[in-house]
C-alpha cells in the first residue's frame, strides 16, 4: 500500500482586486493531481517557475490546504483532519525548504532551533535532549560545536545541512524537500546530495524531491512526476529517463539542458515562448502553445493522463502520458504490431 | 603598455589583436575586517568574436573581475594593484577619469547582469530605457531612435517589438526581461559584451533561447563576450576558452575543449565531477563531490588555496603557493601536480 495517495487534487488561490477588494479570479495552481508515493520511494517533481511543484509539495503536508481533493497518509485521510490530529500526524511527515537563509530563526542558535520541535513532539526524554542535539548534527556531517551557534555563522551549504537536521529532529517517515540544493555552488550541492542519500537509505526516508533541475532529479529520484501549469503531464520511471519520456514537454526539458562537453554543441531551443499564466490557462491541453506537436485537438480537449505498461529494455514499468499526439503514436505501433503477426 | 603574458598569447585565437586585454588585475576592498583581496593577479584578453568564460563558485572573484573592468566598484572600499592595467582601446581604464568612463560602458564595453528585474528601471517603459542610451551614446534623431528600438528588440527575437517597446518591465516575462537587456547592452554596438549569469535566473527552457541567442549575435556582431557564471553545462555551451577562478585565482585556463576532457587542476575536475551525468549513468551512486567549503579571503590557507579540499594534496602544496604555470600546449594551471597525462593514469586506477 502506498504510503501517500493522492487524488484529484485541486489548489486555487483567489486573486483579488477592484475598489472593493473582490475576488476577480483564481490562480490554478495546482489542478486535479493525483499519485501515489510508495514506501521507501523518492520522487521527483520538475517543471518551470510556476507549474505549480511548491504549491503541491506543500499541499500534500498540508501547509496549504487544499481547494478540493483527497491526501491519504498511510490509508489515513488527512485532508479532514482537524488541528490536534494535524498535529500528530505532522511529526511523521517534514519538509526541507529551498533557501537556508530565511527558514532558519536567525535569533535562536542551532542548539534552540532543533530543540524547539524535540520538546514540542517530546521525541526524547528531557535529559537526552542535549545529546540527541549532538548525535542530529554529527549525523549531519557538522561538528557537535555548531550547537552554539547561529544561523548567520554557517555557510549556504551548512545552513542547508541544518534544515536537513531540523527536519530529521522529529524522526519522520516522510520528507518534502523543496528545491533543498538550487541555492547551492555545485560542489556543495553534490555534497548535500550526497548526504540527503546516505540519510535516506539508513533512515528508510520517503521522499518528494521538488526540482527545476531535470538532471538532478534523474540522479536523485526512482520516478518523477513531470508537471506543467498545474497538471502532471507525465510520470515515468528515472531509469532510462531520456529513453522513457514520450511527452513533448518532457523531451523538450531533457533536450534544453545543456550538456558538459564543448564537443557536443547543438541548438538548445525546443520550445518557444513562455509559460502562459496560470491565472488565466489556455483551453485544450495546457501545453499547446508551445508544442512542437501540436494539433487541432490539442487547442480544444484537454489529454487525460494514459496509465501504460512501458518497456525499455525488457522491462515494463508502469508510466502515465498525457499527450494526444502520444496516444496517435502508441495507436500506430499497435496496429504496426497487428499487422506485423 | 605591460607585457603580454605567454598564456595568452599562446591562447589567443583569431589573427586580430585582443579588443580588450586585462593585466595582472588585482582587486582590494577596504572593510571593517581590514583589507581583503578579492580578485589576485588576473590576466586575460579577448578578442573580437571570441568568447571567454569565467567560471567558478560563489566569492571566487568573477562578479568583482567584471565590475572591475567596467569600474563599477566605488573608488572610496575599492583600490586596484599598481601593476593592474585594463586595456581597452589603448586607454588603461583603471586610470581613466569618470566621464572617460562613462563613455566606454555602454559604447565600448556593455553588461548584462543576473537579474534582469532589479536592473531595468520599473518606472519607465522599454523603449525609453533603450532610448538612454541611444540619447547618450549615438547622434541619432528621436524618430531614427525608435526605429533602431524596434529594430534591436526583433534582433533579440522580442515577440512583437512595436507593442512591447511601451510597456514596462514587470509587464514582460523573465526571459523578455533578459531579452531587454541583451537588446540594451548592444544598442550601441559594443566591442565587448559582460555578461554576468546571464541564465541563472531563468527556467531551462528560456535559458536555452537566451543561450542560442547569445551564440547567434556573437557570430553575426563580432562582438567580444566575456560569460561569467558558474554552470559548466553554459560555459560548454557557448565558449571558446574558459579561466577557472577559486578564492579570487585564476587556476586554471585554456581551451573550453581542454577543460572539460582534461582538466589538469584537481577543483577543475572536482566540478565536473560534482555534476549529475545526464542519461543518468551513476544513478544512485555518490557524487564524487569536493569535500569542505571555499576559504574565507579573510583566512586564507598557507600555500595552495584550494590544498585543504584537494584530494591529492602534497606537504609542497602546504609549504608554496603554486604559480600560475603554461604547459607547452597553451594550457596554464595553477597546481604542482597537475592531473595530466601520467598524473591521470594513476587517479583512475585509485578510484
């Protein structure tokens, strides 16, 4: 069973404006999503600024509350839940933020900051506090003399180690972490990545892992649910990643990306054009003004994400498309294969 | 005016001079903690339809390096060394009077910064910012003036010029932002473009049209780029040559080629190692990431600066700080041991 379900959900925040301050329309953050996260998985969201991977990210932990829809956490819903019973349940579930800068009380010291939700959640005994603090920022990789200290006295990717030891401070089965290395020089946030894997294996961690970073996730994650202005476009296994991913959107990021080798340059440009706003979505699939493939179906119907058995290599694993002109293609190869026998 | 370096002249493509050439650049700062060198001993030229990258991570220089040559630093916390020249058109411009200068950016050398909101002024429209400096810099009557806006803004691939050249900035998206200020900086057709991250602020998808772009006005202008940013897979994608800089060091420079197939500073080859391979052929693995952090200028280790992170560290690298040497073929490095071929061999057998 998985540990996390998600259906349907739906997240819009209203926007106001006027002389009298009514709301005039609604952002469609996040629109009728739904996944499941197993056990022991790491999952990876990508898209562009705005396609709604923060907003869901934080919705499944409900620091936003959800416009409508279901979240089961571990065959319990959550999205009913009231505040005691948010309470207990938000110990086991934890999110790492983006920037260390600002999620970090700059007046408290790290000894405060990690007390704060161990007392809160009485995870220890209150004579082992101090030393479950210590064993938090060895397990880290930081000297237990940062306990001392505050915020401002640690570098980006130390600071980035302590929002790591925040979360873990409450023993969670489950962890959000949104955007954890984007702020980070890349030797730091190998070595970020690095220990967010050493953690997760000896901890048995479930993870969501919010990206821009295509290569990162494909690095980091088992599968990943690739979005596009509120909508899953497609979800596919990491593995075989640029052999896997079928959708338009999805080939588009894997080829924008450039590659480390000077030998190997080649034109970038897949799509052009922006991201339409999400205040005001176009019609047909969300992603049709700037498809490569598009076509006249695609400006007036919406695609309905296509669960299949999709084999690279022998081995099939299940994937989700939504894509017309996808669909056209695995109709043609399933009549070639017709014709062929 | 000072010598040419064997370096550069041994790197130095094209058969034209250098448009731009910087000597022994050194950059200190006066602060509460004292003085701090932020940029040491840098040398580079770049020549006219030639890109150079300046790579490395936060605080190793490569912004101050920028603002130095376009003497943007303010002249009451900045002092330059006395050997520090940058020569551009016969003039050292670390010696040049205000108004001198005020006539070179823009005209001769232009910049394009990271964020393209907090650079373009939300109070007046694209075309007046474009405007300033077509007022400032060329004769052009107001009528000529928007006819060449309009025709800058289809340059840099603006969907429907005549339209946005009135609108303001928050009005445009992020890599129309950055589109404005590509099109700002070559209004006046400079000999030497500065673009500092120019990407990093982008999605992936807008950093590839600003990158492709970029590409196509280099071949199509001539113009000298000097690209500084700490992404490796852009510095692949765009440069000719690339100078690796750690804790305000050049320690590493050659052909983009060279540096990425045989990088012969260990951080050189720490940062390639630091990123994810796409087609994910390590999946799962552990990066091989460079342990600790950057020195702060403030402490500077003895010797070598990079020798606390650096795996193949030696009691030489502790005792003497290595000079910026040229092997042979044109590629300098700042290493005692560099990993070259024989070096090599024995790395990939350890690990």
């Amino acid at each position: 069973m998985a540990l996390i379900e998600v259906r349907n959900l739906v997240k819009h925040f209203p926007v106001r404006g006027g002389v009298l301050n009514r709301v005039v329309g609604k952002v469609h953050a996040v629109n009728g999503v739904s996944f499941d996260v197993q056990r022991g998985e790491t999952v990876g969201i990508v898209g562009e600024s705005g396609c709604g991977k923060s907003t869901l990210g934080k919705t499944i932990i409900r620091l936003i509350d959800p416009t409508e829809g279901s979240i089961k956490y571990d065959d319990k819903e959550i999205t009913t839940l009231g505040h005691g019973g948010m309470m207990r349940i938000r110990r086991k579930m934890q999110i790492i933020f983006q920037d260390p800068y600002s999620s970090l009380n700059p007046r408290m010291t790290v000894r405060g900051l990690l007390r704060e939700a161990i007392k809160f959640h009485d995870v220890v005994p209150a004579n082992q506090v101090d030393d479950y603090i210590t064993e938090l920022i060895r397990t880290v990789g930081m000297r237990p003399d940062a306990a001392d200290k505050f915020p401002h006295e640690f570098s980006g990717g130390q600071r980035q180690r302590l929002g790591i030891a925040r979360a873990l401070s409450v023993k969670p089965e489950f962890i959000v972490a949104d955007e954890p290395v984007s702020a980070l020089d890349v030797s730091i946030q190998a070595q970020v990545l690095n220990l967010m894997m050493d953690l997760k294996e000896k901890l048995g961690l479930t993870l969501v892992f919010i990206s821009h970073d295509l290569k990162v996730v494909e690095h980091f994650c088992d599968r990943v649910l690739v979005m596009y202005l509120g909508h899953i476009v497609e979800e596919l296994p990491t593995r075989d990643l640029h052999l896997r991913a079928k959708h338009p959107y999805t080939r588009a990021l894997l080829g924008a990306n450039p590659i480390d080798d000077p030998d190997d340059r080649r034109p970038l440009t897949v799509l052009q054009g922006d991201v339409p706003s999400p205040f005001s979505p176009p019609p047909g699939c969300p992603f049709q003004t700037r498809c490569p493939r598009v076509h006249d179906r695609c400006r007036v119907e919406m695609p309905p994400l296509v669960t299949r058995e999709a084999g690279v290599n022998g081995e099939a694993e299940t994937e989700r498309v939504a894509c017309w002109a996808v669909e056209v293609d695995e109709q043609e190869k399933l009549s070639a294969g017709a014709g062929a026998r | 005016m000072g010598q040419r370096s064997e370096q550069n002249r041994a790197n130095r493509t094209g058969a034209e001079g250098p448009v731009l050439s910087v000597r022994r650049l050194t950059t200190r700062f006066r602060t509460d903690r004292g003085i701090v060198t932020a940029v040491d001993d840098v040398s580079f030229d770049v020549a006219p339809g030639e890109t150079l990258g300046i790579v490395g991570e936060s605080g190793c220089g490569k912004t101050v390096t920028s603002k130095s040559i376009m003497r943007l630093l303010p002249d009451h916390v900045a002092s330059y060394g006395d050997e520090s020249e940058v020569i551009y058109r016969g003039n050292n411009l670390l010696r040049a009077s205000e108004s001198e200068m005020r006539k070179v950016r823009g005209d001769g050398i232009a910049m394009i910064f990271q964020e393209p909101m907090t650079s373009l002024n939300p109070v007046f429209t694209v075309g007046w910012q474009l405007n300033e400096a077509l007022k400032y810099h060329t004769k052009l009557r107001a009528r000529e003036r928007r006819a060449r806006i309009i025709e800058m803004l289809k340059l840099v691939d603006m969907p429907n010029p005549e339209k946005r050249i009135d609108e303001y900035p928050h009005q445009l998206s992020g890599g129309m932002r950055q589109r404005v200020m590509i099109a700002i900086a070559l209004c006046c057709e400079p000999d030497v473009l500065i673009a500092d991250e120019p990407t990093t602020a982008l999605d992936v998808t807008i950093q590839a049209q600003i990158l492709d772009l970029m590409n196509e006005l280099k071949s199509r202008l001539n113009t000298a780029i000097i690209l500084i940013t700490h992404d490796l897979g852009v510095v692949a994608q765009v440069c000719d040559r690339v100078q690796v800089m750690y804790a305000g060091r050049v320690i590493e420079s050659a052909s983009a080629r060279e540096v990425f197939h045989n990088p012969r500073h260990p951080y050189t080859r720490g940062l390639l190692d630091s990123i994810p391979k796409q087609g994910g052929k390590q999946k799962g693995a552990r990066l091989p990431a460079i342990g600790g952090i950057v020195p702060s200028l403030w402490e500077l280790p003895p010797g070598c600066r990079f020798q606390e992170r650096c795996r193949y560290k030696q009691q030489k690298c502790v005792d003497v700080e290595p000079d910026l040497v040229t092997d042979p073929d044109g590629h300098a490095r700042r290493c005692h041991f560099p990993l070259g071929t024989s070096a090599k061999l024995t790395v990939g057998a350890s690990s």
